[in-house]
C-alpha cells in the first residue's frame, strides 16, 4: 500500500521547502519531491549564485573608483575567475545543505525524483535510483517553478548561445557578450560582466530598460550603464543569429549586425508545468503554461495548490516562498488569503529597488497621484560613503493620502526597500510614513525625505511651489 501524506510538496525551490517546512511546523506528515537540486532554482541558477557573482564584481567596481575615497590600490585590481566560481559554488553548497537539515528537522520525507500527478490524490514518483513509487496525500502543492525560455531556431550550443541557467556557471568569460534582454537578469549580468572586462551589449525591445518597473528606474540605469561602456540597443529586436567559426552574428531590427563570442538570452522564463500529469486530476493550465490559483493559493480542483514561478503572478523567490506558507495554512484548514506588496530588487550597482505601483500604472489607472522626490546627491550618508548615484520616488494617493508605491535606485536600495514594505504592509499613510523617524545618517533616510516631499513638505529640499498640506489630515 502506498504511503499517505496530509501535505505533498512536488519541487524543493523558495516555494515548495518553505511550504514543506510550513507544513512541518504545523504538525502535518509532509512530502518533497525534488528531480534536481534543493533549493530550486533561487539557490542553484538564480538569486543566490548571481549575488555571489556581482558582489565579486562590485568589489571590483568599488576598488576601481577607491581613489574617490582617497585610497590607493598599487598595481591596480585583478581577479581570478575560477576562485570567484568557487567561492559562489561553496556559498551554494551550504546552503543547500542547511535546506536539507531543515527539512530533516521538520520530519519532512524527501523523495529524490521526478513526480507526476497520477488520479486525484496520487503522486507518482520515478526515484533517482531508477524504482517508481506512488505516495498519497490530502493535499498537493505544486511548486514546479519556470525555467529560461529559449529562442526556437536559434543556435543551441550553450558556449555560444546559453541562458542564466548556464551563464551563472561559465568556466570562463567571453571577451564580447550580447545579452538579449534588459530585464532585471539581463541588466545584473551586464553589470557585472563590464566589471570583468567583457565588451557588453544589451539588446532590449521595450523602449526602457527594466520595463516593467517605474521608467525611471530604467532610464536612470542605462545613464549608469552608458557611463560604463555598456551599449544598449532599445525598442530594438534580434531578428536572426548564427554562429559562423566561433562567432556569434546577430542581426538586429535597427539594421545593425553585432559579432560577439557569446550571447546571453534573458528574455523571461516559463512554467515547468507541461509533464506533470494535470489532465489525470482536471487541472488545465493556462495558455502560457501558467497554473491559475486564487488569492488562498487553490487551484480549480480541491486539495491542489499552486505556489511560486508555476502561479505566474509574480516570478520572484519571496514571493514564492509567501505563497507556500499561504497554501499550506489553507490546507491546514485555516482560511488565509495573500494581500501582500511584494517589493522586487534588482542588485546592479547602484541596486534598485520598488514597491506597489509605479507613477506609471497609477496613471493608468487613473489615480489621483503626487509624487514626492529625492536626490540620494543631497544626502548625508550618500556623501560621506561616496554613494550619491540615485534617488527615491514615492506615489501618494493625493485624496486618501495612501501610499501607493516607493521606488527606489541607491546604494543598499534592495535594504532600504524593506522598510516601504513594511510600511505598505501595515497600510500606513504617507504622512505616517513622514513621521517614522530613520537614524541618522543612513541611507535609508532619502526614503522618508521622499516621502515628506510626496507631501510638499520636504526640508533638505527647496521649497515646493503651489502645494498646500494639512499635516495629520
Ligand atoms: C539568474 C536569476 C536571478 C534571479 N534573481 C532573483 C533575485 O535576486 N530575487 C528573487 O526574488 N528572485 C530571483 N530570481 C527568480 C527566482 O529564482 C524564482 O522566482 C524562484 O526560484 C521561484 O521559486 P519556485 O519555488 O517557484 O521555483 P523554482 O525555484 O524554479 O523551483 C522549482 C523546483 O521544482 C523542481 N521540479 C520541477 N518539476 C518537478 C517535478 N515534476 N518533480 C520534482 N521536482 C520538480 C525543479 O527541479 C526546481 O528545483 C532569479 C532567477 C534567475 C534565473
């Protein structure tokens, strides 16, 4: 007979151990199915391995410009690319490590292989070891995850034409890179790779980088990425590539040929949702391949969840990792749905940073909005740390005062953001945000700075013109 389980987890990512560990917790006998590595993608192909990368890459950047400092590098700086693979490789082992002895600790039972939903209630596993075996369970949370979208009839070879998925393990670096794509993954790896020395180019087909986030963002990185040498091409396609003795030619919609010796397609990612046996439960995904769930994680079927990347509603590991926690309190019985602004952070130097809506989609909807402003070039910390590239936008509902959105480019921006989330978490109004008091000095501050002046009530600022506020109104 098979063996039952309240809670099955398929996918060991941010989303699926979080959710087993939730699951734990609460006293549930819980399931993992994991076919790779633990820790999904975030920890072996994402978030984690590219922070390892572009903090070598920052200290580069930062040793560069340390005569801004009054500091002198004899010699200038060098590295070693293999011992930056390394150092990103052990930072990935022990934490893949510490997932598993929490799991462990929370009794999880973790399956390595492949699963696939098998009749209502039934996960039929195809074990590493090469044994099929076939669990049971009252509920099943399906945490598959996305992976990189690759381009149909474009060259395959992965040393010339690859995805993050490769990139973030490169042995070597090539000399010139085309990154197709000038999303959050496309502008970190430009960032870092021009601090290695790699000629970068970026060809993106919005008209800004970063595109989905607050056009200012985008458009104060490519002043940033221009000022280092890195060329982007906007509102610009790659319509053809071959590889033709070791390099790369694409051409683009603009009319240029680009010859480099590697290029980099970072043109979003899909769901790993099309092998897993949805039909034999009445699970129909969506026409992207996405799973719909409600705001409690539920699929249409009862007893199936869908959390992370494989939800489609917002690709990121915290979110991922919310949703697990969500999904398996309502499978657990209690009646929890998920509300939260979810802020997104982008670690290029100077990092970005926002949360809720940008100037643009309140204009979109029509909101009445003021915008409150500030320079991290006026700033105290910004100056005295040498930090001043930047700045912080803030949305205010101009009628209810709410806070509508913080956005935000700066050094520690992906820190800073944390206190906006916070704050929009609790539903707390610009003025209250006003009132927070931040320590001095930090870089932190620009953010109530912003906030006051989202109320005309800016003091490191001049004087806005035209704007009357009641204070506590
Ligand atoms: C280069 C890069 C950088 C990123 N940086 C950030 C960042 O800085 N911050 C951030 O928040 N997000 C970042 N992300 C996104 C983040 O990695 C994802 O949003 C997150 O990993 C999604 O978590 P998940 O649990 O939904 O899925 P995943 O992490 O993709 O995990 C899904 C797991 O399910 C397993 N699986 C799939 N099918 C099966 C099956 N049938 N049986 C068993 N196991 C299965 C997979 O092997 C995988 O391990 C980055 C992504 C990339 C590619």
């Amino acid at each position: 007979m098979s063996e039952h389980f309240d809670v099955v987890v398929i996918g060991a990512g941010p989303g699926g151990y979080v959710a087993a560990l939730k699951a734990g917790q609460l006293g549930a006998k819980t399931a993992i199915v994991e076919k790779h590595y633990l820790g999904g993608t975030c920890l072996n192909y994402g978030c984690i391995p590219s922070k390892a990368l572009l903090s070598s890459a920052e200290l580069i950047h930062q040793i560069g410009e340390s005569e801004k400092w009054g500091v002198k590098v004899a010699g200038g700086v060098s590295f070693d690319w293999p011992a930056i693979q390394m150092r990103k490789d052990k930072v990935i082992s022990g934490l893949r490590g510490g997932i598993g002895a929490l799991l462990k600790g929370r009794k999880v039972t973790a399956f390595a292989g492949t699963a696939k939903l098998d009749g209502p209630g039934k996960v039929a596993i195809a074990l590493e070891n090469g044994e099929k075996h076939t669990i049971t369970a009252d509920n099943v949370i399906l945490a598959t995850g996305s992976s990189p979208i690759r381009i149909p009839g474009w060259p395959t070879d992965a040393q010339y034409v690859c995805t993050s998925d490769e990139a973030v393990h490169w042995q070597d670096l090539p000399k010139k890179l085309l990154i197709i794509g000038g999303g959050v993954i496309g502008c970190e790896f430009a960032c870092m790779c021009r601090e290695f020395g790699v000629e970068v180019t970026i060809v993106e087909m919005l008209p800004a980088l970063l595109g989905v986030m607050d056009l200012d963002l985008g458009s104060g990185l490519l002043n940033v990425f221009k000022k280092r040498g890195i060329t982007c091409h906007l509102d610009t396609k790659v319509q053809a590539m071959t590889v033709d003795n070791g390099i790369v030619k694409s051409v683009l919609s603009n009319g240029a040929t680009l010859q480099t010796d590697r290029v980099l397609v970072a043109t979003g990612r899909k769901p790993n949702t099309k092998d897993l046996g949805l039909e034999t439960v009445g699970i129909a995904a969506g026409p992207r391949g996405f799973i719909a769930v409600d705001e409690f994680m539920r699929t249409a079927v009862k007893g199936y969840y869908c959390i992370g990347d494989a939800n489609g509603k917002c690709l990121l590991a915290h979110a991922a990792s919310a949703h697990g926690v969500v999904a398996v309190e309502n499978a657990l019985g209690h009646k929890k749905p998920f509300h939260a602004p979810v802020p997104a952070a982008v670690y290029t130097f100077p990092e970005i940073a926002a949360v809720g809506l940008s100037e643009e989609e309140a204009r979109e909807q029509q909101l009445p909005i003021s915008i409150g402003r500030f320079a991290l070039s006026s700033l105290g910390k910004a100056m005295a740390t040498n930090h001043t590239e930047g700045f912080v936008k803030v949305i205010r509902h101009r009628e209810t005062d709410e806070l509508l959105g913080v956005h935000m480019m700066g050094h520690n921006a992906t820190e800073c953001i944390a206190a906006a989330g916070a704050l929009m978490h609790t539903r707390a109004s610009v003025n209250e945000f006003s009132e927070v008091v931040f320590a001095h000095p930090t870089i932190g501050e620009s953010l109530k700075e912003a906030a006051e002046d989202a109320l005309g009530a800016g003091l490191h600022m001049a004087p806005r013109k035209l704007i009357k506020v009641a204070i506590g109104a």
